[in-house]
C-alpha cells in the first residue's frame, strides 16, 4: 500500500487561501496556528492566535467575540498615506495628498480615535453623512490642519453645525448634494457672517464595477448634473462666494472590483475640474470618493468579493490619471482627497466563535439486519451495498440506490411498507452514497448529479454567534468573509461542513467559503474532540459588520477584545482593553421592556407558588436568584 502523503501547512492554505487575502497581517504558522503579523514590515513581531484566545479564557471572557488588532488599523492608515505620499513624489505631482476617514463604515470610538491618532502625522480627516456623525466627527477631528468633508443629504441643523466648525477653524468642507443644499447654505453662511468651504458632487456617468455599481451614473442617489454643477458654481459667484468653491467630489461605488472603473472616472474627474477651473472657479481639493477594494476571497480578480488590483496600482492610476489630464489642459495639479473606509478597517476586526457541536447530515441511521420477510425494496438496497465495493460502475449504483428509495417512499405512502423498513432503507441509502462519494473522489470526470454528494452528506457546525449580528453582509448581500479555524492546521480536515448560528432562523447559516477552486458550499474542518474546544475565526469583518449587526432574536452586540503588540512581552502581545457586549437587560431596555418589572413579576409568580405549598421557600429564592442573575448576563450561550 503506498504511504498517505503527510498534510503540511501548505495543504491548509490551499484550503484557506489565508496569505492571499491576509495582505500580510494573517498567515498560518508552523505550528498549525493562525499567526497575526501586524506590521508587515516588522516580521520578528508574530502574535499566535491561540495564545490571545489562551489569554482571553484565563481572563474569564466569555466567547463568541470581536477582537480587534489595534496595530494593523493603525498600519493600514500609515500604508495608505505613505502610498500616496510615494507615488505623488514619483509622479512628480504638484498638488498633495489630504485623505479622510468616512465613519459610517465602522463609528465605534475606538477604531476613530485609532485612525485619528494613527493619521494625526498625515493630517488624516475624517468624514461624516448624517448629523450624528458631523456632531461625533467635530468633537474628534481636532487637527486644524485636516479635513473634514460633509456628504449626505443635510438640513438647516447640519449646516449651521458646518459653520459652527468653520467658526472653530476647521477645514470643514460641505459637500452640495442638490442645489437646495446650496441655497440653504448661502443663506445661514450670510446670516452668520461664516464664509463656507464649498464642495460639489458630481453625477458620474462612469459606473463602477461590483454590488454597488449604482452608485454611479444618470440614476445614481447623489450629486449633480454638468448644468447643476454650473448653475450652482454661478450661484456662488453672484452671491460674492465664488472663491468658496473650492472641491469637486465624485464616488462611483464601494467594493470597486475592477481597476478600470477607477481609470475611467478619474479621466471624468479630472476634465471637470479641469473645465470649471478654466471658467475660473479655482479648485483646490478632487475628492476621488471612496472604492478601493478589500479582496475578501484571495481570487484577485473582478469577483463581487475580490480586485483586480492592488493599493499601490489604484494609487498610481489615481495620481498618474489626473496628472496627465491636468498637463494637457494646463491646470494645476489638485489636491487629491479619498474616502477610504473598508481598506483601512476591514483587516482589523475578527470574529471568534466557538463550535458547540456537529449536526449530521443524515443523523446515526438505525440496525439495518437482514431479517426474515423484510420487504424486496430493503432487499435490493441491501444487495447494492454488499456489492458496491466490487462494482466500478458507480453511476448504476447511484441510479439504483436513488430509484429504490424513490419507490420506498411511494410504498410508504400506500401503507406498503412499514415506517422501521422506510428508515431501515433511508439509512441503506446514505451508506451507499457516503461509499460512492469515497470512490469519485480522485475520478477524472464526476457525474452532475454525484458532484451534489458532498453537500449532502456534509456535516453543519453549530457556531456560538448570530449570522445577522456579526456577519450582517453574508445574509444580505451574499457577501464572501473569510472563516478559518484557528488551531489544527496542521492536521487534515475530515469533515466537510457549513455553519449555521444559534438563532432561531433558517438564514443564519453560512455556505458560502473560499475554497482551492474557487467559491463552495462547504468548508473542510477538523473533527471536534471531546476534551478541546474548537474555535472558528470570521476574518474582515471590521468594516460595516461591527456596526450593521441586528437585534435578532435579541442577541446584541459582542463582547470585544483589543489586542496591542509589544516587543518586551513574550507572546508579543497584551490585551489593552475589554468592553463588554450587551447583557439581557441592555437588549430587552432597547426593546422597550423593563427588565426591573419583568424580575419583580416573576418573583411574584414564585411567592404565590412558595405561599401554595407548591415550592419550597429556599428554592424561590434560588429561582428568583437565576432570573435575575440570567438578566444581567450575556446573550449568548454559555459554553
């Protein structure tokens, strides 16, 4: 017999594909683990992954989690703004590089104030599309020196709130999304005696390419047309603000897969700024908007959840593009702004999850022994499996296998055979395909029909977490998120699987994973060991996910870990911080429930049975204990 080839780490990446989409933070290690790197230019500095969740167990936090590596957000707005800083120095450009943050992609306090800390060097701003954001990005963006751009559809509120930072010298620049917007500015801007910093967003016709390529073009939500963009331009002039316009805004889209959507609209761009700068409105700022891609499934190529490029190609393509257009119209070089969010926070951000048990894909099956006067169809199942290991036309076997349990049903229905003979020919069945599944494994060609065996005899994975709180992007928009265990990469993973979570929904389940062939139903992984718990990672989920999740099934918000590296440590790492998700109470008050009431009507209930007789007093005070204990604990299970 020839010897099993040993599975290596090189196996699993096959499997993972963790070094194509890790973009140098994450990669397996030699051990099996799961390794963080988080700078990527300091490879000595390598955090295992299974000593944050060693360290995490010790502190008595409870899983599932976010657990977020502070270093890698703070990496990824260094590497984007030194990209730009290099390649603007490459291309020889004149005008600078003044990026932004756009907070809607991930608001918690603490990935801002990283950003604006990380950023403070670079004069990174920050962005904001509602009210609430403009009155969070006010209090935090304090650096004079940055940016602050205004999107969104804004009201006489917002816009005093605009000026109002203008009043503390901000560059605080509002963004003129339809020309009402414009008018009520110019109007709240003259009352108050506040020159604004105006900006205007241009309706591309360009599209992007991905999920949100309507963002772009004649239909596209915000912005306006060429004779907007006039109309509102001479507005301003006639009002004694022409020298307020100062930026031109444009975004064709989130997710922009394809590297030629970013040409194209920077060739737009660039010819309208280079036009109302010759009609003498002298732009300083092109605001690129955001897109960038995250390639979330390691494929590189113009899949919704990959790119076809890299940061430093849609850096370049944005610099040597408006360059170019800008040399032969003989305008000056702009200063060149962008918005990106799921770059600079996607890495950032897991989910870890634990798995609490296997649901089989066809259960245990019951004894199948011959016994006398068992019905023909039993027989003939039987004779299939008895015979199947000598037969090499597996695709008579499969036919076979699926006529006769088609024909039990039909007998089962007419009272024919007896429910014991269904299960006994059901579990037969399953056997039979769990065998030709084995046997077409290494088959040059497979059946259509037998290519569908591995999803169905494929196992789910219980997780610990909520589909629709964590991971809110894979249930509505089919969005691909990377998931991979986090020990025992080393080993072979025997159990072909998907996940499903522990709401009470048919849709909180995960199929959909990378895989070595492209996108799959289902995900090899290790088999689960009594005595060692097995846990999952969720990966790329710090833009949007942290802040989109639901109140489904009243499970709320995780509970967070925040890693930092450290060199003097000897795991490289500490934890800097906990912030606990949300108790019982937290979500039942955001409902409108009154956890106080629910616990003193309970407790009612338990006196009226201790004052029947119908329970002893210790034991009312022990049940009385546990629901109120049970309210003030976590929403997620107990493992």
């Amino acid at each position: 017999m020839p010897r099993t080839k040993k599975w290596t780490i090189d196996d699993s990446e096959n499997i993972y594909r963790v070094k194509r989409w890790g973009d140098g933070y994450f990669e397996i290690g030699q051990n099996g683990n799961l390794h963080i790197t988080p700078d990527p230019s300091n490879t000595d500095m390598r955090i295992d992954f299974k000593a944050v969740i060693d360290e995490i167990k010790q502190e008595g936090i409870q899983f599932p989690l976010v657990v977020r590596f502070h270093d890698i957000l703070r990496s990824q707005v260094a590497l984007l703004n030194k990209t730009f800083q290099n390649t603007l120095k490459e291309a020889e450009y004149n005008g600078g590089y003044m990026g932004v943050y756009p907070i809607k992609v991930n608001q918690m306090r603490e990935v801002v104030e990283e950003i604006v800390d990380a950023g403070a060097p670079f004069n990174y701003g920050l962005e904001a599309g509602s009210k609430a954001e403009l009155l969070t990005v006010m209090a935090l963006n304090t650096n004079t020196e940055s940016l602050t751009i205004l999107n969104g559809y804004k009201d006489e509120e917002f816009m005093r709130l605009a000026l109002l930072s203008r009043k503390l010298g901000r560059k605080t620049i509002v963004v003129i999304e339809k020309f009402s917007e414009l008018v009520l500015l110019v109007r709240i801007a003259e009352e108050l005696g506040v020159a604004p910093i105006v900006g205007i967003r241009s309706k591309m016709t360009v599209k992007g390419r991905g999920k949100w390529a309507s963002s772009g073009g004649d239909r596209a939500k915000f912005g306006l047309t060429i004779s907007e963009m006039i109309n509102a331009a001479r507005y301003l002039e006639e009002h004694g603000m022409a020298d307020c316009l100062k930026l031109l805004h444009f975004h064709i889209g989130s997710q922009l897969t394809d590297i030629r959507a970013v040409k194209e609209s920077i060739a737009e761009g660039a010819m309208i700024y280079s036009e109302l700068h010759r009609m003498g409105f002298k732009l300083e700022y092109v605001d690129v908007g955001g897109g960038l891609g995250i390639d979330y499934d390691g494929s590189q190529s113009t899949n919704d959840s990959s790119r076809n490029y890299s940061m430093q190609e849609y850096v370049a393509d944005i610099v040597y593009g408006m360059k170019q257009v800008c040399d032969l119209e003989d305008v000056p070089h702009p200063i060149l702004v962008s918005e990106s969010g799921r770059a600079i926070t996607a890495h950032h951000s897991c989910v870890v999850t634990q798995v609490v048990g296997e649901i089989k894909a066809h259960g245990a099956g019951i004894a199948t022994k011959l016994v006398d006067g068992e019905h023909v169809l039993v027989s003939d199942m039987r004779e299939l499996i008895e015979i199947i290991d000598n037969q090499n036309n597996l695709q008579e076997i499969f036919n076979d296998a699926s006529q006769f349990k088609e024909q039990a049903l039909h007998a089962f229905k007419l009272r024919v055979i007896s429910l014991e003979e269904l299960a006994k020919i059901e579990t037969l069945y399953w056997q039979i395909m769990g065998k030709v599944q084995l046997r077409i494994k290494d088959a040059e060609f497979v059946p259509e029909e037998m290519q569908e065996l591995d999803y169905a005899l494929s196992s789910q994975y219980l997780c610990n977490f909520s589909v629709f709180q964590s991971a809110a992007d894979t249930w509505a928009i089919d969005q691909i998120l990377p998931v991979v265990p986090l020990t025992r990469m080393n080993e072979k993973p025997t159990i072909n699987c998907s996940l499903v979570d522990i709401t009470c929904d048919s849709d909180g389940k995960l199929d959909q994973f990378i895989s070595e062939y492209g996108i799959s139903n289902i995900v090899p992984m290790h088999d689960l060991k009594p005595d060692e718990d097995y846990y999952l990672g969720l990966f790329l989920t710090g833009a949007y996910q942290d802040v989109m999740g639901d109140m489904h099934n009243l499970f709320g918000r995780l509970n967070e870990v925040h890693i930092f590296s450290h060199d003097d440590d000897p795991k490289d790492f500490y934890i800097e911080e906990m912030v606990h998700g949300s108790s019982v109470e937290d979500v039942l008050s955001i409902m409108q429930y009154h956890p106080s009431s629910m616990a003193k009507s309970v407790k009612k209930m338990i006196d009226e049975h201790v004052a029947q007789g119908q329970m002893q007093p210790r034991e009312g005070v022990k049940w009385t204990d546990f629901y109120e204990d049970c309210l003030k604990g976590y929403t997620y299970l107990k493992t």
